[in-house]
C-alpha cells in the first residue's frame, strides 16, 4: 500500500482528535473535514490495490465512510469535544490495524482502538465486562505476538505466510483473541453491555470495526492455514451456534440498544461462520455480508440515538411506543436498514445471505441449517423492534418533535442508497469480495468436490 | 437478450410495477406528496397497460406455437462456479397467473382509490400494492428458484406491512409480527431447497426445463418446497395466522388472501409438479396437507363470527382441494381451479361490507331471518360429539394453542434462560 496515503488516511484523525480536545470549538467541523481526508485516501488506496490484495483498503474505506456518517448523525448533544476526540481516534487506530502488515503495529492498533473505552471522559462504560472482553481480547493478541517474537520469527504478515509461527499456542491465543474482541459465544455478554450503558455511536463503531474477522482473514488464514483447515470446521460451529443463541436470546430483550446489539451480534457471527465455511461462496458471502451489517447496523444505532435524543433515552420495545407518527422518515430509515440487515431482496444482504447460506450448507450440510434459522429469528426480533418504536397509538406525552433533519436525511439516505444500489446491482461488490475470496481459499488450500 | 417484442413485453409488465413503486417513494421522500387522483390514475394506466402487454403476449404464442416467451440478462451476480442467473419466463403455467395479477391488481386499485378516499395511508396503500404486484409478477415470471425466492420474500413483506396498514391500533401490528414470523420460519424451506436443488442438479433455473432430480433428492427437496408453500398457503399446521391476518383493509385482504398470495404457494408446487410426481411420499403428503387442510377450514370457517375470517376459511378450504389436485398430478385442473377460485373471492372479499348491507335490508323486507336450507347432517352425530367438534372448529383446529404451547412457549423459555446466564455478572 501506498505508505504516505496510509500515513495521510491514518494521521490526519488523530490529528483532528488532538485539535477537538485542545481547541473544543468547531469540533464537528474538524472531524467532518479529517474523515474526509481519510475517505479520500483510502479510496485513492483501493483504486490502487489490486483486486486479490484490496481487502484491507476496502476496510478503510468502509470505515471511514461511517465516521464521516457518524460525525453528522452525532446529534447535538453528544457532539462534545470528547466523544468527536474519542471518534476521530478510534478511526485512526482502527486504520492503523487495517493498513498494516507488521505485527507490531497491528497489535498497537488493536490497542489504541480500545483505548477511549476505559476513560470515563470519553467512551467508558459501567459495566465491567466490556472493559474485561476489550482488556482480555488484547492480552490474547499481545501474547499471541509475543510468542511468535520470542521463537525468533520476522513480525511481517507476508514473512510468516504459511509458517505456523508458535504453532498451536500462538493459533489458539489468536482464535481466543477472535472470541472475545468478537463477541461469540460465551464471551457475547460483554458487547450488549457496552450497547446499553455506554455511548450508542462510538460503540457501534468499535463493534463494526469487526477486528475479529479481520484477524480471522489477515492473520489466522495465511498464518495457519494447515491448523486452520483443520480446525475451522469447530470454529465455523461455534459461529452458528452463537448465531443461534444470540438470536433467541434477542427474543426477549426489551432494551432497544440491547436488543440491536444483539441482532448485531449474531449478524456478525454469521460473518465468521461464512468466513470459516472454506468455500468461495462462504467466504465472498461473508465478506459482502461485513459491510451490508456494518452499513445497516450504524443506521440503525445512529437512529436509535436520534430517537433517544428527541423522546428520552427510557424507549423500550416492551410497549409500543407510535413513534411514527412523529418521525416518519426516521421510521422508513430504520424499516430499510432493519430489512437490509436481515436479507430482504431488493438490498445488498439479499445476495450476501444467499452466498452465505450456499457456503455453509455447502460444507456443513446438517449444522449450516442454523444460520438461516438465525437470521430468520432475527428478522422476527429486527421488525418486533421497529413494530413496537414507530408503530401503535401515539403517546400523548411527547410533545411535537423534529424528524429527520436534513443533515441528518443525507448521512441515512447514503446509507439506504448503498444498501440498495449495490442490492440492485450487486455484481461489482461481489466480483471485488470474490477475488479476496479466492486468495481465503487458496490460503486454505481446500477444494470442497461439489 | 433481448430480440423480440414479446420480450420486451414481458419486461415491461414485471418491471412497470416496481419502478412506478420506487418513483413515487422517492419522490415522497424528496417531500411531495401526490394527490390522490394522480396515484389511482397512475395505477390504472400501468396495469392496463400491463394487462395488454400480457395479452399480446398470449396472441403471440398462440400464434406461433412457442412454448415460452424467455428473456435472459445473464448472472446477477457469480462466484466462480455459483451463478444467480437473471431469468424471465412466460409458459403456459405462468401467463394464467401473471394475467391474474395483473388483473386483480388493477382492479383493486381502482376499487381502492375510492374505498380508501381520504385515508391517511391512501398513498401507502398504493406504494405496497405496486410492490406486492412487482413481487408477485417477479415470483410468477421468475425463470429460476432463485429470483423466485426474491419474489416470494417481498411478497411476504408487504403482506405483512400491508396487515399492520392500520398502524395506531396495537392489534393489527401484533398480528403482522406473527404473520411475519410464521412466513419466515416456512421460507427457510424454500432457501434450502433452492441450495439443495443448485447443489443436486448443478442449477436452480428451469427456463430450458426442470432440474433433473431423482430418488431421495426429489423427495428432500420437495418436502422442503412443500413446508414453504405450506407456509405462505396457510396451510395445516400453519393457518392459525390466516385470520390474523384480516387486520388489514378489506382491498389488501382480497388480492392477498382471496387470490394472489395464497395461491403463490400452489404455484410453487405446481412448477415442481413433475417432480412432486416422481416422490410417492411427497405426492402423499401434498395430498394430505390439502385434505387436512380443506377440513380444518370448512370446519374453522362454520364457527367463524366475522364475515371476512369466513371468507379467509372459505378461501383455505378451496386452496386445501387444490393441493389435493396437485398431489394427485391434476396440474391443469388446479390451474382452473386456482382461476376460478382468485376471481369468484377477490369479489366476495370486495363485497363483503356492502354484502353485511344488503343482507339486513333482505331481512327486514322479508321480515325476519331467512328459512334455513339444506339437511343438517352433523345431528346424526351424538351431542357430545357436535359439542367437541364445535369447540375444535372455535378454536380453529388447537392450531394456534399447539403452535403457542409447543413452540412459541418453549423458545421464550429458552430465551429467558439464556438472558438469566448473560446476566450473571452484568449491569443493567
């Protein structure tokens, strides 16, 4: 990758954070202007990536086309020095780990994209789970790295290709480091806790830096690719599994941030299990599917946030609540997102479910029958969650509020135009993703006879 | 691609629909809002002219002797060997529903435009009825399992946005959430069987003719399309979301559950009827859903209080019969008997307010009920008896107590336990 770009797409938000905090005037501005900085880099990135090699600067690009999103849905109230500060450096670190190819550096990056979590002036929580899932997830890395450092190893990915570096102890504190920092099961608690308690927009943004998977493609793959055909299948389970047990468990949750987090959650494992299937069709389902759930589930949060704002952060999904009679475009964003999340034709997660659901089943028969129970489960939990926010009698209550500002209709319909454009005509999206797919695969070195 | 008129036709009549459904949201999102003449006006001209590009398509095939007319765009998208082919069709099984839509679509706008005058979801209404008539036609006119299935979903959707159509009242959005996830627990029988077929047979297209399929593979995946037609049939075990679904205004009920969306699910199985024909078990159990389904819905329908869930329960018993006509390998007289039965409900369903009307007006002429007709044949059954099946008819066959009881119930449990253990350590 272009090195001064990279520098350019990763130093510039940092930048911006440290001018918001110092000057905290104008902090939206400068936020708006440093992720747009960082978009055009990273687009320049990946129209000059080859298209086996464009994963990581189609990362970058995805992530910081939703900065830049989040910087103008922040509603006013939240829009301090702080959390713009906090935003702008987790776009930064989250780069820094995307961009790289040393260890070293990703292991910072994964760090520092932590870091803004465990100060109360920024995004901190109360909870002490997510503080322990980010901390451990960390540990798991930090000790992976430093046993390939002690048995002698190059810290470059592109050194160590195909070398099983540390062997099983290093595979399996890596995998450990997926588990948590992904939320699959047992280690999920931790991500509905820091949806419920700690800021909607930033934490949506940590979890959809989806660091899990890109270890999974980055790192595990190329790394162990012989342990990793061995094990992937166990691997690929507990991803349908926790997509399944997220997916009930979402049944009965009333908190609305809780709720989509755990709709999140379970979305994402399926971005695993695809990941995991060993088939191009998985994988390139997989791939597609990580950025229709990062798209939809930043709408979703950021509309969440919005409504929270205007009628009071009390909102559950254990009443109705006839919010639609007050914001009605925030109603059809959130109808649109909710769908797109869980595979309504028409949108992008349409294509990618299928090529999921034709990976998995392809290489687990039997266990790939879960993923489409899942995400059936979670369209029932997705559309109980909007039924019961904009549907029903209007409560008397609330006084007259805005919907949607324009500014804030922009950033949605961005959103909804990307989802659905690339729903329409999916093919380009897929071809790129197919490409790294195949590079997955070859890693994998698995042909699975049709 | 395309070389001919009649392709160009066939484009136009599954596409109009949705484009004049995606220019009028985007519009209304941009912030104008039509009036209610230009909507039923626009919708009128895209049928009709929908209606006459059908028919010069049938004029074309009568004439020249063509099977089909077939339009293909190539894959919408590939993975290597996976292809998602983008394939149109109109054969002598689709045209007849295709017109049917086409049809009844058009006329239920029009009767819409007046009996939802003034309504506040007046544009909506019209909004879903052109996405329900593009998924449908897409469905119908789909040339592989995979669009199909396109079709199918956003036919689901709109059924259920359509259902909670009268969204300040909690009941109607509750009964969509249910109809919702009765439609997506059936679907993953049709996504599996899509897998299951592309995988046996090497493609899920039936333009050049059926997925060759044989032996268990035939039965696996005919059971599996059986579950999703079941589903969207409303079919036993799943009809208990058939009265439910009455919620909505009395138009969408008509073109959902007296014609179109009931019978997508006939249509399913008569596009895989060959094959149907090739599995014993699955003849059988196409055969004994439908007679299942036929006696719990003249059953349920007896009991019914409503004139609109009587009609439903009519409506269920006759897709029921036809069911049983597929099973039997009877294609063309269930393709008939799907006709007749669409037309002769759309416009019981569309009577029925004024019906209840007329009906008191008869009675007060003739001063008092009209005499009863017929034999009552349930007395030759002993008291006890009549009072069970009265009693299983009003609660509509258990279904719904058995689908809450041994499903529904246990998965909350489940779910409730799963959160007591996500709770050990947490803060709220």
């Amino acid at each position: 990758m272009n090195v001064s770009l990279t520098a350019v797409a990763i130093g510039v938000p940092w930048l911006a954070a440290i001018l918001a905090v110092v000057t905290r005037r104008q902090v939206r501005a400068i936020a708006f202007a440093a992720a747009l900085v960082s978009v055009a880099a990273s687009t320049l990135l990946v129209q000059a990536a080859p298209a086996r090699e464009s994963l990581n600067p189609a990362l970058m690009l995805l992530f910081s086309c939703l900065t830049l999103g989040s910087t103008l849905l922040l509603a006013r109230r939240d829009c301090t020095p702080g959390t713009i500060g906090g935003i702008q450096f987790l776009l930064g670190s989250t780069l820094l780990a995307y961009s790289t190819d040393d260890l070293r550096i990703l292991l910072a990056g994964w760090i520092l994209s932590t870091v803004p979590f465990f100060f109360e002036q920024w995004f901190g929580v109360r909870s002490w789970r997510p503080r322990f899932g980010l901390l451990a997830s960390s540990a798991a890395l930090a000790a992976a790295i430093a046993l390939i450092a002690v048995s002698g190893q190059a810290m470059s990915i592109a050194a160590l290709k195909e070398r099983s570096p540390g062997g099983m102890a290093v595979f399996g504190l890596l995998v450990a480091a997926v588990i948590l920092r992904k939320g699959i099961c047992p280690a999920h608690a931790w991500v509905a806790d820091a949806a419920g308690s700690g800021p909607a927009i930033p934490t949506a943004l940590l979890f959809n830096g989806h660091f899990g998977a890109m270890l999974v493609a980055k790192l595990i793959v190329p790394l162990f690719p012989n342990t990793a055909r061995d094990l992937f299948p166990l691997l690929s389970y507990l991803a349908m599994a926790t997509a399944l047990y997220i997916a009930i468990r979402a049944l009965t949750e009333n908190s609305p941030r809780r709720l989509l987090s755990f709709i999140a959650l379970s979305q994402s494992a399926c971005i695993l299990a695809g990941l995991e299937s060993r088939t191009v069709e998985g994988i390139t389902g997989a791939l597609v599917h990580w950025f229709v759930v990062t798209a939809s589930t930043m709408g979703l949060f950021g509309i969440l946030r919005l409504l929270e704002v205007r009628f009071g952060e009390n909102l559950t999904a254990s009443k109705h609540l006839g919010l639609g009679e007050h914001a009605p475009r925030l109603a059809v964003f959130f109808a649109v997102f909710a769908l797109a999340l869980v595979g309504l034709p028409g949108t992008l997660s349409f294509c990618s479910q299928d090529l999921l659901i034709h990976g998995t089943l392809e290489s687990h028969p039997l266990t790939g029958l879960l993923l489409p129970i899942a995400t059936a489960m979670n369209a029932v939990s997705v559309l109980r969650l909007f039924a019961r926010l904009f549907l029903g009698k209007r409560r008397t209550g609330f006084t007259v509020m805005a919907d949607a500002l324009p500014r804030e209709r922009w950033v949605l319909t961005a959103g909804v135009l990307f989802v659905v454009v690339f729903g329409l005509y999916p093919s380009w999206i897929v071809t790129l993703r197919s490409a790294q797919a195949e590079t997955v695969e070859e890693a994998l070195q698995v042909q699975v006879p049709r | 691609m395309i070389e001919d008129y009649s392709q160009i036709l066939l484009v136009f009549a599954v596409l109009a629909p949705g484009v004049l459904f995606v220019v009028l949201g985007v519009l209304w999102l941009l912030g104008w809002s039509p009036v209610e003449r230009v909507i039923s006006r626009l919708t009128g001209l895209t049928f009709t002219a929908s209606i006459f590009a059908l028919a010069a398509i049938v004029w074309k095939l009568a004439v020249t002797g063509t099977p089909a007319v077939i339009v293909t765009f190539g894959n919408w998208f590939t993975v290597r060997d996976y292809h998602f082919p983008l394939v149109l069709m109109a054969d002598r099984l689709s045209l007849p529903f295709l017109g049917m839509t086409v049809v009844l679509a058009g006329l239920i706008g029009r009767f819409s435009a007046t009996y939802l005058h003034r309504e506040r979801g007046f544009l909506r209404f019209f909004l879903l009825l052109h996405l329900f008539a593009f998924g449908s036609l897409l469905a119908f006119a789909a040339g592989s399992f995979d669009l199909l299935a396109g079709g199918w979903e956003m036919v689901g959707i709109t059924s259920v946005l359509l259902i909670a159509f009268f969204q300040q009242r909690t009941a109607p959005v509750e009964n969509a959430l249910r109809v919702f996830a009765v439609y997506r627990a059936c679907d993953i029988g049709l996504l599996v069987a899509v897998f299951a077929i592309y995988n046996w047979a090497g493609t899920a297209s039936f333009a050049g003719g059926l997925p060759v399929l044989s032996g268990s593979h035939a039965t696996i995946v005919c059971l599996l399309l059986l579950l999703a037609a079941s589903g969207k049939a409303a079919q036993v075990p799943f009809s208990g979301w058939l009265p439910r679904a009455m919620e909505g205004p009395t138009p969408s009920s008509a073109i959902f559950y007296g014609a179109i969306s009931i019978h997508a699910g006939a249509y399913l199985l008569l596009r895989v009827q060959p094959i149907i024909g090739q599995s014993l078990l699955a003849s059988a159990a196409v055969v004994t859903i439908g007679v299942l389904t036929a006696v719990h819905g003249t059953m349920s329908g007896r009991t019914s209080a409503d004139a609109k869930t009587f009609l439903a329960y009519a409506s269920l018993t006759q897709v029921g019969v036809v069911f049983v006509e597929i099973g039997m390998g009877w294609k063309w007289v269930a393709v008939v008997h799907i006709l007749g039965h669409a037309t002769v409900r759309t416009l019981q369903f569309l009577r029925a307010p004024s019906m209840l009307h007329d009906y008191h007006k008869m009675h007060s002429r003739v001063g008092g009920e009209l005499a009863p007709t017929g034999k009552h044949l349930d007395t030759l059954l002993s008291d006890r008896t009549q009072m069970w099946l009265y009693r299983w008819s009003l609660d509509r066959g258990h279904l719904d107590t058995i689908l809450d009881r041994w499903v529904i119930y246990p998965l909350m449990v489940v779910s409730r336990l799963f959160a007591r253990l996500d709770d050990v350590g947490g803060v709220r």
